[in-house]
C-alpha cells in the first residue's frame, strides 16, 4: 500500500514517517513518500503529470500541501463537502478509477482547537492568509463557535473571494475583510491565527506582531516545522496562551490515514509518534 505527499519544500515534513509508522503498529506494508516539486526529478513536472503518475503507479492517495492545495481541485473527479464548499483540498483518494478529494485540514483544526485551547474564548478571532489551508481553518472556526471573524491576506482578492463564500455558507456568522493589519481593533480579538506560510524556513518573520493582542488572548499557528515559530515565540513572550501547528498536523493525518487504508489509526499513538520525531529531527532538511 502506497501513498504520498506532493508540495513544495516538503523534505522537513513529518508526514511521512507518522504515517509508516501507524501503518507498522497496525500491521500493514505501508510506503508513503515524499514528491517534492522543488526537489529532483520532480522539479520541472506539473501537478497533473506529479498526480497521474502517482495515480498510475498505483498509489492509493496523497496528501496535498503548499501551494497545491487550490489548484488540485481541477484534478478531481468527485469531491467531498467541505472541498466543494472552500475549493481546497488536501488530499486525494483514488477509488474505483476516480480521484476523490477531501479537506482534512478542516476536520485536523477543529480537532487541534478542542484539545489545545479548550476553554479558551473564540467569538471574535483574526484570520491571516485565505489561501488553500486559511479557508479549511476558517470554516472550522466558524464551526467550532466563532461569531466574529476578521479576514487578512495581502491578496485582498483572496481574502474577498473566502469571504463570499463563507457568508453564503454560515450566514448567522459576521465575516469580513480588513485591508491593513493596522487598523485592526487588536483589543477586540479573542484570537489570531496565522494560516500562511510566514514561519517556515523559506517565509522567515512573523505574519503579525502578537504583542497587540490583549491579555487573556491566544495565539495560534498552522506551521508546525520548526515547532517554535517566531511567531508563537514571540506570543509566548507576551504571556499569550498558544497553539503551535502540531496539532493539526497530527489530525489530518489521522483522518486521510483513515482514508488511504480504511483502517482506524489510533490518534493518541500518532501524537506520540510526531512529538518523538519532532525532537529527532530538530534540523532542516534539503533535497534528497
């Protein structure tokens, strides 16, 4: 049984490793590897030539990560709700000739939200970046409990279009778009999210600076490599309570897992597994 995950600058990503190691302790031959566009050979492939070779190799499915996750969705022949709903998916199944796709981040966030920041309040929150993982996370704040939320994306256009669409979908919620990061009423936030790529080793910096939020407030980020963020770093210094991006990591892969093998992962044994390689693997890594 094979699966994989195709991106950009994945030779960091965990992914891998959780998965073959749930599929050992479950007992299966499971192989997941790493199609990397930034990386030889597939360097100079298009993501429809990247999908159908893997399809044709008889991989079961792939995860999709940056910056594929939007345009993946012109690749499928079937797609869940929630990718119908956002147009991002992140993974693929291929079943009976067809390339179903799905939206885990979705399920992963909402998931991460109730374990890491349990009672913590989210009627108002700050999304930052609308790209293919901001509006899986989006609409699981919406359905997790969020009344208020705030969009910023310095494509406005993008931030514009996932707000259409989410006032369509969950119209008893407020959504709307804030042009400059500077005018926004920071004491009024519950909480910020950064859905962008801002923290990774190739996006150094902080997508906003979380010492404007209040007291009492939280921060959360969904780049999880490294860990420690600047961002959540520099939130922890301000005595914010935060959620790092292990969590959603961990639980979209415990759902697209389930999705691949049709069989149950054991979620707890996944979280594990992750936090033991996030301590092996403390450097970046390049190209294979």
């Amino acid at each position: 049984m094979r699966a994989g995950l195709i991106g950009q600058g994945i030779q960091a990503s965990l992914t891998p490793e959780m998965h073959v190691a749930e599929g050992r302790a479950l007992g299966l031959r499971y192989e997941y590897r790493r199609i990397d566009a930034n990386c030889v050979p597939h360097r100079n492939s298009s993501l429809t030539d990247l999908v159908s070779e893997a399809e044709q190799s008889g991989f079961v499915g792939l995860n999709v990560t940056h910056p594929f996750k939007q345009q993946i969705v012109t690749l499928l022949d079937e797609k869940s709700e929630v990718v119908t709903l956002l147009g991002s998916a992140n993974t693929i199944v291929f079943q009976d000739g067809k390339r179903i796709g799905h939206n885990t981040d979705y399920i992963g966030y909402r998931s991460a939200l109730r374990r890491a920041l349990p009672r913590a309040p989210i009627d108002t929150v700050l999304l930052v970046g609308a790209g293919g993982a901001g509006r899986a996370v989006a609409l699981a704040l919406l359905d997790q409990g969020t009344r208020n939320l705030i969009l910023y994306d310095r494509n406005p256009a993008q931030a514009h279009s996932l707000c259409d669409v989410l006032r369509l979908a969950r119209p008893q919620a407020l959504v709307r778009v804030e042009k400059d990061l500077t005018a926004v009423d920071w004491s009024a936030i519950d909480g910020a999210v950064n859905a962008t790529p801002v923290g990774m080793k190739e996006y150094p910096g902080l997508p906003f600076e979380p010492q404007r939020l209040r007291l009492g407030s939280w921060v959360s980020d969904i780049v999880y490599f490294p860990r420690e963020t600047e961002l959540i770093k520099a939130a922890r210094q301000a005595g914010l309570r935060v959620m790092d991006g292990t969590g959603m990591a961990v639980y979209q892969a415990v759902t697209a897992f389930q999705l691949f093998t049709q069989r149950s992962p054991d979620p707890d044994r996944m979280v594990q597994r992750f936090d033991q390689l996030s301590q092996e693997n403390s450097k970046d890594a390049q190209c294979l």
